[in-house]
C-alpha cells in the first residue's frame, strides 16, 4: 500500500530525516500568510505527479491561493485532488537518490544511492547508482555504511550516513516494501533535505500497523467490501463475473475467457474453503459488480466441489442474478456437486475450456440481459 | 529419487491441532506421508490421527522428524519457522498466507545459515508420489512418474498435474514455490535439483506475472538445463499495479508482465501453454 508523500514525511520526522517546513490543507482558506515561495503539491498517489501539473510553486500568499483553488477538486492522471502539501521552497543546489526496495529476487533488502538524484532511478547509468544487498538478520551495519560512503564524492558524508541508518529503520520497523527519496536535496547552506518522500508498505503487515491509515484512492468500493468479508476481487471494465478457487486458476480463467474473445467483470478468488457460506457470499459481490455473465471455474481439491454446489444453490435463493451462469466444476466430489446443480438448472461442464467458450460465446452474442 | 522429500521424510506438523493442521495430517497419512510427531503450545498429550502432539518442536525431536509443515496463523509464523531451524529441521512447508515479506525474509536467511530448505509461504507444499507429502495438495491427483513440477499457484497447479495424470504422464516431485513475493525457493533452484535428480526426465514450470523468477529461470535452462522444460504463465490479461489474488502476483513499474516471461522462456527454447490443460500435449511433442 502506498503512502501519500504527507503521511510519508510524517514518518520521516519521526525518525529525524529533515523535511522542508509544511502543512496540509484541504480547502484554499487554510492557507496561511507566506511572505516567501512555496511548493504546492497535490497529493495523489500516481506516479509522474509533477508533469501531470500536480506541483507548483507560488511566490506568495495570495498567488498560493490561486493555485489551491485550481488544484483542489482537480484530475491528475484521472486522480481527484483532495489534499495540497503546502511547503517552503527549498534553495536546491544539487539533487541525489537514495532508497531502499525489496529485492524479490535476492530475498533481501537493496539500497540505491546516486549522486545523480531527481530523475527516474531506471533512466540513471548502472555505474552511477550504489548498491548495498543488506542481510536482513543483520540489517545496516557501520562497515557498509562505509563501503558506500567512500564511493561517493559528497562533502555530507556523516548527515547521508545519519539518514540511510535512520532509512532502514522506517524500511524494516513500518514493513516497508519501499522507501525512496529522489530527490535528496542538498541546499546552497549544505544541508540535506528529503525533498520528496515515497513509502510502500506492506499489505500483510498492516495489522501490526494501527498507527498507519488505509488509503482508499488505489482500491474500488467493491474490491474494499470484498476484502473485508475476506475475498480477493479485482474489478475490470469488462462482462463476465469470474468466480474460481485460488489466484492462479481466477487469473488463468481471466486469460482464457479475453483469449476467446470476451472481457472480465471481476476477478473473485474463493481460496480454499470448505464452507458453503463462503461460497454462496460471493454471491452478494457478483450480483453487485452487476455482470452480463457468471463463470465459476472450480478445480475441487481442498475445496470440495459439492461444498461449492451447495453454495451456488444458497446462492440462486439469496443472491439470485438475472444473467446467464456458467459453471466449471471438476476433482473431488464432482458427480454429487453437479448432480446438485443441474437439478437448479445451472449449466454444468467438466473442462475449463468448454465452460469459457460457452460463456464467451453468451456474452458475446448476447445471450445475456 | 525425486527432490527434497522422499521415503525417509519423516513429517512434523506445527498448528497440528487446528482446523487445516489436523485436516491435512489425515490427509497427508493417507498418501502415503510418515507423520511422526505434531506441535502445538500448551496442547502436549493429545494425539491426532494417532500422529503424538508435543508443546514444543524442542520435545518433538524425540520422533526424529526431518520435514515440518508450518500451518500456524501469519503473525506467528516467524517464531514456528526459527523454532523448527533452531532445532535442525532441514525441511520446511509453509502453508499460511498473508505472512509479512519481511518476517519471510529473515526465515529464508536464517534458513540458509542452516543448511535449510524454505517451500512456501502461501504454497500448498510439496509431494513426491506416493513416498511422501508436506502440504495440501490432493491425493486424487497424482501418478508417481518423470515429470516435476514446480509452481507459483495451488489449485492451478493441481489442474495441471491432474492433467498430466489423466494423460498417463506420472511426477517425480511436485513442488508449490508459494504466491508470496518473497519464498524460499526459486525456480532457478528447483531447475537445479530436478537437473541433478535421477528420476526426472523433464520440468514443467507454472508461472504467473510479478516478479522475475521466470526470467531468472530462462536465462538458467539456457545454460544448465539438458532436461526438456515446458511452462505455463498465468495472468496475460492482468492489469498493472493490482494485486491478483497473491501478494507477489503484481506488475511494478511495467515489470513482471506475462510477455516478458513468455518471451523470455520462448527464447529459451521453452515451449509456453496457452492453456493450462496444453501442458500435456506440450511435453508429449517433446519427448
């Protein structure tokens, strides 16, 4: 889950990482008197914020103002602007990169750090970033913070030191999957400011964050309801409701179902259950995404396919859909989970293919309401 | 032959006595597995499916186990898995989902300090028909043959290997790698033993988007695999910065995309299933 840069430099104070002198408002009154420029920042969640017009600079209060209220209510890349970051323009005399980043494929924490800073790290030459593979039973010691400091040129070797050790804590006690500053601003006095702050945290370790607030601009309504009653669903643009068991088979199902010509409504994995009620809630989300088709795609295993049945057929009382529904069911106790079925009248096949053709075939002839 | 578990798998189930632990115990006796001994805290005394429970892995070692299936809530999962490698399980599955990465992080590295082998999290275990099984996978679907089988997802790779049984293509070892972005073994790694393993003729890998595992696992067939491999990937359709159902399963940044796992294998000489149910025909034209 990603922070806005406010809630982040919150963070970052609380750790002693300087930030530049600001507020937040969400109506243009709250501005207050500046008699020196600002930076105002939209805070928004996209990324490329800053070429989208998300940030500017006012030479005064009454300048400020102005743009507040243009900005406040705005788009940024199909995002509504709620919140400004009002804050004191730095004097910028260089701008450096650091940060740290899960590394998926060396299983541990990676620290960046470029003199070349305020750019996209991905476009910055290979030889000019650092980089520090931190064993995370050890976490960031003094000798690394050494190696790094005698490959770079900076004068502020103590303070740079200071803010990586003060990084990494963020980035290992808030469950960080990132944790960026670009850029990192040296101004003309010399000191180090963290000019923009980017945290990602962790979903799964959200419960031991109480203090961190949940954001809703990266989720939808439905796909928020859905995982509080426990569901992993993805809204899509197309018609088909998708209903399978495990994120493989739902993606897997997805690809079959665009392959032969039809558009996904949602992506709904059931995981492994052996409660009917689980299935049947499901339900209450398909006939909400409101679908010109249903698809269950069921490869019964832990999850049996007559528990699944039994949901399906609570479901057609509790949550009946006026669309056509397709069900795939297949494994461990097949022949009683269809038997159920088909004495509602509900479309049974054995194959996934078979039941994604037909479906795609329904919706796309206009089968459906 | 086969990898990692075998007939002298000697199975320890830590959260023996909850719902999944004591389900999957009488599961994975059925296949076959040699469950010796159960943990739960403050529950020693108790049997289940006749397997002995103890309050700690410390006392379980009385029973000899090599291999634990770790099927506890997220939030205690650290301290089972250090318990279990502080007691020198060399094995371990673990089952549950929604573990933070950075408590998966620090088990993968002390595992490695201990010689250990990390299967999971978030994967439905690993079985080698009929010798032995840690995790959940069903019984139903398996033949005991050449093939292995390493997969990203759980019921997907039931499918899968279910296929290949109805296809008369039997399994050295099947091996769910976890949806998780951070697990305990990679596809490298596994390409790795199954190469080594006398058993295995060929490798089917089950992918999905994020990450570069899939990558990682081309540019490795190009220059250590002898053994034909043939790939599935899930998630061609998926949109980007949505987490599909795994926390790993997620494209960043425009990386981790199923093209470029697609093309990566492709030029690897690895042929990918369109559908999950072509893997057999796949391995069919090659061998």
């Amino acid at each position: 889950m990603k922070l806005y840069e406010y809630q982040a430099k919150e963070i970052f104070r609380q750790y002693g990482i300087p930030v530049p002198e600001g507020y937040v408002i969400d109506k243009v009154d709250d501005i207050k008197k500046h008699e020196e420029s600002v930076v105002l920042k939209a805070q928004v969640l996209v990324g490329g914020r800053g070429k989208a017009g998300g940030i500017k600079i006012a030479s005064g209060t009454d300048e400020a103002k102005k743009i507040a209220s243009e900005l406040l209510g705005a788009q940024i890349k199909g995002v509504r602007v709620k919140k400004l970051l009002i804050e004191k323009k730095l004097d910028i005399e260089r701008e450096l990169y650091l940060s740290i980043i899960l590394d998926r494929r060396n299983k541990c924490p990676l620290l960046m750090f470029s003199e070349e800073g305020g750019v996209d790290i991905e476009s910055v030459d290979e030889e000019k970033i650092i980089k520090l593979y931190i064993d995370p039973l050890i976490g960031i010691q003094g000798f690394m913070i050494r190696y790094l400091l005698k490959k770079c040129t900076l004068e502020q070797k103590k303070e740079l030191g200071r803010i990586i050790k003060q990084l990494y804590r963020i980035f290992k006690e808030k469950d960080c999957e990132l944790v960026e500053i670009n850029p990192l601003v040296v101004d003309r006095d010399g000191k180090l400011w963290a000019a923009d702050a980017k945290i990602i945290v962790d979903t799964d370790a959200l419960y031991r964050h109480p203090e961190i607030e949940e954001n809703v601009e990266e989720s939808t309504d439905l796909e928020r309801e859905a995982k509080k009653m426990g569901y992993a669903l993805i809204e899509l643009d197309g018609d088909i409701a998708v209903i399978a068991n495990g994120a493989g088979l739902t993606m897997a199902t997805l690809d079959a179902i665009t392959h032969f010509g039809a558009k996904p409504r949602i992506f709904l994995d059931l995981g492994g259950t052996d409660d009917p009620e689980i299935v049947k809630n499901a339900f209450y989300l398909v006939k909400k995404s409101n679908p010109k088709a249903v698809l269950v795609n069921i490869f019964g295993g832990v999850t049996k396919c007559d528990t699944v049945a039994k949901g399906i057929v609570a479901a057609l009382e509790e949550y009946p859909i006026d669309v056509p529904m397709i069900v795939r069911i297949s494994g461990v106790h097949e022949d009683v989970g269809r038997k159920m079925l088909e004495a509602r009248g509900v479309e049974c096949h054995t194959t996934m293919l078979d039941a994604v053709k037909r479906c795609a075939e329904v919706v796309v002839k206009g089968g459906g309401k | 032959m086969a990898i990692i578990v075998d007939e002298n798998t000697r199975v320890l189930v830590q959260g023996i006595t909850g719902h999944q632990g004591s389900f999957h115990t009488g599961e994975m006796i059925k296949f076959g597995a040699n469950v010796v001994a159960g943990v739960t805290p403050g529950k020693g005394g108790q049997e289940v499916h006749g397997v002995p429970v103890y309050d700690t892995v410390e006392e379980a070692m009385e029973m000899e186990p090599n291999a634990t299936m770790i099927a506890v809530p997220a939030p205690y999962v650290k301290d089972a898995a250090f318990e279990a490698l502080y007691n020198g399980i060399k094995v371990l599955h673990i089952l549950t989902e929604g573990v933070p990465f950075h408590d998966s992080m620090e088990i993968v590295s002390y595992a490695k300090t201990k010689g250990a082998v990390i299967v999971g999290p978030n994967g439905p275990g690993i079985a080698s028909p009929f010798k032995a099984k840690v995790g959940i996978m069903p019984n139903s679907i398996f033949a005991e043959g050449f093939v292995g089988v390493a997969s990203r997802s759980g019921t997907l790779t039931y499918e899968i290997v279910n296929a290949l049984t109805q296809n008369n293509i039997g399994q050295s070892t099947v091996i769910g790698l976890g949806g998780d972005p951070i697990v305990g073994l990679s596809f490298v790694d596994v390409l790795h033993m199954f190469e080594q393993d006398e058993q295995t003729k060929a490798v089917v890998l089950v992918g999905e988007i994020g990450g570069t595992a899939e990558e990682d696992a081309a540019e490795y067939i190009k220059r250590e695999v002898s053994k034909p491999v043939v790939a599935y990937i899930a998630g061609r359709t998926a949109p980007p910065g949505k987490r599909m159902g795994h926390a790993g399963a997620i494209i960043t940044r425009g990386m981790g995309t199923a093209e470029s796992k697609i093309r990566a294998f492709e030029e690897a000489g690895v042929p990918v299933a369109k559908f999950p149910t072509d893997v057999p025909n796949l391995l069919q034209n090659i061998l």
